[in-house]
C-alpha cells in the first residue's frame, strides 16, 4: 500500500492539472481524509496541497460543543427548552485555539493548528483561513452573519471543494437557503465572558444533496485517491440553488420532515 500511497505534489497535481484549481481561487474546502486512503504526510500533506494550489484556503472550524440550551426562548427555534441539563454540563467555553468539532474533519484541524492560519471568533461555527486574503475573508463574519464568509468567497470568484463528501457538508448551501427565505434559528454559546445568544444559524442540512445532478454541468470531478473530488463555483451554485429552493419549497429539505 505504501508505493500506492498519494503525497502532497500529487494531490495538487490534480487539484490543478484535472480539476482547473488556479492560484487566483480561493476555496472553502471539506475534506473527508480518511476516503482518500494513504496519503504520504497524512492530513498535513492534504492541507499542503490545498495551499499550493489555491489562492486562500477557508475551511469550517465550528465549535459545537460550546452550545448550551437554555430553560426559555423563541418559539419555533427547534429546541426543547430545558432538556439541555445533561448536555449544558458538559459544555465548554469558546476560545480561539479550541479544536474543531470532529465533524469538521481531522484536516480542518490540522490546518486550525497550523502556525499560519488565521481564525474567526465566532462561538459556534468559526472558520480557519489560510493564504494571502485570510484576514480579509475572515473579518467578513459577524455574530449577527455567521455566512459572511461564503459571500466574501462568492465575491471573489471563489469556489467550494468537497473530497470524499457530498453537498450535505457544504456549508455554502446554507447562504443559499437563507436567502431563500429558508428559517434560521436562535443558538447559545458559552465565551469567557457570557453566554452568547447568536442569530441566524442555518438550519439542517440532511436534503442538501438533492441538488446534486443539477449541479453536474458546472462541477469539475476527480478521483483523489479513492475519493471523488468536486469543485463547484459559487457564483453557479449560489444562485441557481436559491432560485431551485423558492421554486420549489420542499427541494433540499430533508425527507424526514
């Protein structure tokens, strides 16, 4: 398996020659590593890749565990109200160098620990960037804005890079929910000095690859080791997916609901 395994140059070697990544895009990236297999350098050697061959790398880092539910709020927020004992116990306080949520993936992780990168100081998702424009598309988040990050990246040309996962991990689809008209919610966090209330969280995302086919002819795919890679424009996804979700009010919402 050794000889088989992938290194940094060939992952980027792909990400460029197969998949037209070029050093003026950047890209917020999800990345599931153990679906590529071996890889010479690990998950450090994916993140390697990333940068080399993108402008500026932005990837989730969102902190659940901070979240608390508290014993009163607003209606229809998708939350039992004081359930939350067991859970509010074990709840830890946000700070900057917290590791990723293991959802996020152990290479959004690596990345968070890089020396390089930058991080957003939002409580619950919080988002890693590295490369020229990482302040820049950092700064574009707020509490009251957690997707600003998306829009900046919509702006500037950017695109969403999924490997070894489908569109329910593109976080991206949320701005285009949202701007469907679709619900947000109301979330609690703990930070040093409070617990934060923070507006408009995205909702689920279990529907989302249902968007999938309809995005062929603007997807570029390759097979990074055993994973199948796509990138996907935002400025095609974006709108495209609006327009689909206040066509149709039940595209992208999950089967079960």
């Amino acid at each position: 398996m050794a000889d088989q395994a992938l290194d940094a140059k060939d992952i980027e070697l792909i990400l460029e020659d197969q998949m037209g990544l070029t050093k003026d895009v950047p890209i917020i990236a999800h990345v599931r590593y153990r679906s590529i297999g071996p890889v010479r350098g690990e998950q450090a050697a994916v993140v390697a890749a990333l940068l080399a061959a993108a402008d500026t790398v932005v990837m989730p880092a969102f902190t659940y565990q901070t979240q608390v539910i508290p014993q009163v709020g607003p209606p229809d927020n998708d939350i039992e109200y004081g359930t939350g004992d067991e859970r509010n116990a074990k709840a830890q306080i946000f700070r900057s160098d917290m590791p990723v949520h293991p959802d996020c993936g152990s290479v959004a992780e690596t990345l968070r620990k890089d020396a390089e990168t930058l991080r957003s100081t939002h409580p619950i998702l919080s988002f890693v960037a590295q490369g020229p424009r990482a302040r820049e598309v950092l700064a574009s988040q707020t509490r009251s804005n957690p997707l600003g990050p998306i829009a900046w990246l919509e702006q500037k040309n950017g695109a969403v890079l999924l490997i070894g996962l489908d569109h329910r991990d593109n976080v991206a689809l949320h701005l285009a929910a949202q701007r469907a008209g679709r619900k947000t919610y109301v979330r609690w966090a703990i930070t040093p000095d409070d617990i934060e209330e923070l507006p408009n969280m995205p909702g689920p995302s279990d529907g989302f690859n249902q968007i999938w086919t309809e995005l062929l002819g603007v997807t570029r795919m390759a097979q990074i080791g055993m994973a199948r890679a796509q990138l996907v424009p935002l400025k095609e996804m974006l709108p495209y997916a609006e327009q689909r979700m206040r066509e149709d009010v039940s595209f992208m919402m999950p089967t079960s609901l």
